[in-house]
C-alpha cells in the first residue's frame, strides 16, 4: 500500500480527484513542477505569496514571473498581464492567497489556449470554492497543505487527474523522502499542543517576545535573508531539491521527512475534525469582513452567500507594521505576511519583475492577515488601538471575473 495512501483516500473523497500524500505542500509543489515543467520552463505567479514558493520554483530548475495582482486580494489579474507575456511563459501557478480564489475559470482557460499547465497552490484554501467547485478541481494539478487549516504543522497532498500519474508522482515522492526520526515525529504531534496550550493559558505575549531576544526566529523581517551569492552558486545544481534545501525548509524542517504512524494518526484525528474548522472560520470571516478594514473583495458576498474559510483574512489597515508590533501585545501574533512583493524582494536575477508593480506593493505593505478563529479578539484589538483602514488612493477596476465592488459607504 502507498504511503500515507489512507490519508491520500479521505482527501480523494473531498475533491474527487486522485491525490498523494506528502509531508508538506510545498514537497507536493515541487513534485508538480518537476513532472510537468522541463528546467527553464517560465513559470507565471503572484509576487505576493510566500517566499518558500519562490525557492521551490527555483529549486525545480524554473524561472519565476512575477504576475501583476489584484489590488483588492493580491492574486493575479488576468487582465492585467500583457498579451506578451502570455505567449512567453510555459505554466501559470496561482496563490489563492489567504484562502481568496483566484480568478482560476479565466486562468484555466488562458491555459487550455497556450496548450500549459495550470497548478494551483491551495494551501491556505481547503474548502475555498468558485462556481460551486472545489479549488484543486481547476488546475492540472493542486497543492494542499494541513498545517493551515487543521494545525496539523506537517501534511500536504499533491491532487491529479488519474491513477498513472498519481503513481507516477508517488514514484518521485519516494525517491526525495528522508527516513523519520523518531524524535523528528514526537516533535512534530507534540508541537500543535504546545501552540494550543499557549493560547489557552494567554503566553503569547511573553512566549514570541522571549524567542524574539534568543534568536529563535528564523525570519528576522517577513521574507528569510536571500543570501544572494550563495543562492546564485545553487542555479549551475538546479533542478536539486538538496541544493535549495536550505531555503525551502525553512519554518519547516521536516518538510520531507518520512512520517511515521504516530503523526499520520494524528492528522487522520484532526482532519476527521475539518469541515467544523471550516464552518468556525466561516463564522470569523463573516465578522471580519463586516469590519470598516476587511478589503473589497470581502464585503461583497459570494453568489451563495455563505463566507469563504478563509485561512486567515486580509484586512487592509495604515500604519501596519506598528499595528503588528502592538497587537502583540494583545496577544495576537500575525504572521504570514508577504511583503516586501518577490520581485522586489530577490531582484531580477532570481525572478522576472512584474510589468506594473505597484498594485502589488501597495497591497503587501498594507495587508493584516487576521485569524477569523480570533476574530472578536482582533476586531477589539484594532478597535482599541484605533486603527485606520486603508484604501488605494486611485482604485483601479475590477476585472469582469472578480467579485463586484461594494457600494460606496
């Protein structure tokens, strides 16, 4: 039997494709992008996502595009990519940031014109749906991870058309495994605990401060130090996973370790438990959204009127990295913050700037991503601290499939 074959089946039941296990999603990015993409193959995306995607396009031996984005969620805007780039590019990755779909319908069908494949990062959208499908439904090939949305911090899954290519991929995922350590798997089932038994006992002030004086951190600002030389040298040994290695594990080390029974057991409990995670995000999200901070693209409702599950909700505020410094001290650490954009962030050498940056910018620097489980607890935050919200000062259109723009007021 496959490893992690049962884990792989009650995902396969959720989307109605084949799917494959994987210790993280972003091992099951790689394993996409290595089955479809020849080295030097151009791969369009959104600047704002997390800096591990660039490595992990990197590391499949690929040239990152940097995609114009949406004002309004930071995902790409489809209408706003040049006709040029279009014809040059050999495979389109879309973010999803945040939960938010990308304009996939649109992408999926500039991509059946182009004769590529279209990948689909879910890993912040279990449960995220467009025209009543699943996202992972559109894309050649979709990429989830557990460690969002049911705290399992491993597990992901390549999702695929059908039974030969997902033993293909299986095949490629084998080979790139780590043997487990037993210390490696307590670590891993113990650590979702100890995040809980903070919260519970409110240490996260006290807790992120101390490991912010000992250095614990492995991200001094929100993108990890690009060490340009050294990563320069990595490009003559690319396509390697090794190579890149210490890039792409980071916040993640074990992101390709072989897990044992004890952690595959937990994540089977925990996801056993992820359509109520899904319906208490629901429940946030809708708070948030009716907040005077919640971007556009959220106070409009979906056609179904039920709120997304959103992984975290951006809300668009002034002032924000002050804002993120004092929230901490209500006990509200945010982070997954994508700024600055990748284009800015690794220059032209390592990623193909964008044609207009600046919508992109704009939405890195002022995105608050709040977790809709602690949405009472954020909205009395900012309340109290006052916070502004932000809005573009020249709003620039909506493409025809985005969601609509509120009413004024």
């Amino acid at each position: 039997m496959p490893y992690g074959s049962r884990l792989a089946a009650v995902m396969a039941r959720r989307l109605g494709r084949e799917c494959v296990y994987t210790p993280s999603a972003r091992l099951a990015l790689y394993l996409a992008l290595r089955h479809w993409c020849r080295p030097g193959a151009r791969v369009l995306m959104s600047p704002v996502t997390d800096d591990v995607i660039l490595f992990v396009v990197l590391a499949a031996g690929l040239r990152p595009v940097q995609a114009p984005v949406s004002v309004w969620d930071g995902n790409i805007d489809p209408a706003a990519v040049p006709e040029s780039a279009w014809r040059n590019v050999d495979a389109i990755l879309t973010s999803n940031l945040y939960g938010v779909p990308d304009r996939v319908v649109e992408l999926r069908r500039r991509c059946a014109e182009l004769g590529i494949p279209l990948f689909e990062d879910a890993a912040h959208a279990i449960g995220s749906h467009v025209d009543g499908r699943p996202v992972g439904t559109f894309g050649t090939a979709a990429a989830f991870s557990l460690s969002k949305h049911v705290a399992g911090m491993a597990g992901g899954f390549l999702a695929v058309d059908d039974v030969r290519t997902r033993r293909e991929v299986e095949r490629l995922r084998d080979e790139l495994l780590v043997p487990r350590r037993l210390g490696g798997d307590l670590a891993t089932t113990l650590r979702p605990l100890a995040r809980s038994s903070v919260r519970g006992l409110n240490l996260v002030r006290p807790v992120w401060r101390t490991m912010e004086r000992l250095g614990m951190l492995e991200r001094d600002a929100y993108r990890m130090a690009l060490e340009a030389p050294r990563l320069a040298d990595c490009a003559r040994r690319a396509p390697s996973l090794e190579a890149y290695e210490p890039w792409v594990r980071v916040d993640l080390h074990g992101f390709r370790s072989r897990h044992g029974a004890l952690v595959r057991g937990q994540l089977a409990l925990r996801m056993a438990r992820l359509d109520a995670d899904l319906d208490r995000r629901r429940i946030g999200v809708s708070l948030l959204s009716g907040t005077s901070w919640a971007a556009p693209a959220l106070r409009a409702r979906p056609a179904d009127g039920v709120p997304l599950p959103l992984f975290r909700v951006p809300l668009l505020v002034e002032d924000r990295d002050a804002l993120l410094h004092r929230l901490v001290g209500h006990g509200l650490v945010c982070g997954y913050v994508y700024d600055p954009p990748l284009d800015d962030y690794a220059g032209a050498e390592f990623a193909e700037p964008s044609p207009d940056p600046s919508a992109a910018r704009w939405f890195a620097s002022h995105t608050l991503p709040a977790d809709p489980l602690l949405a009472r607890k954020v909205i009395n935050a900012l309340t109290k601290e006052q916070a502004a919200a932000a809005r573009p000062a020249l709003p620039a259109p909506l493409p025809d499939s985005a969601p609509p723009r509120p009413p004024a007021g």
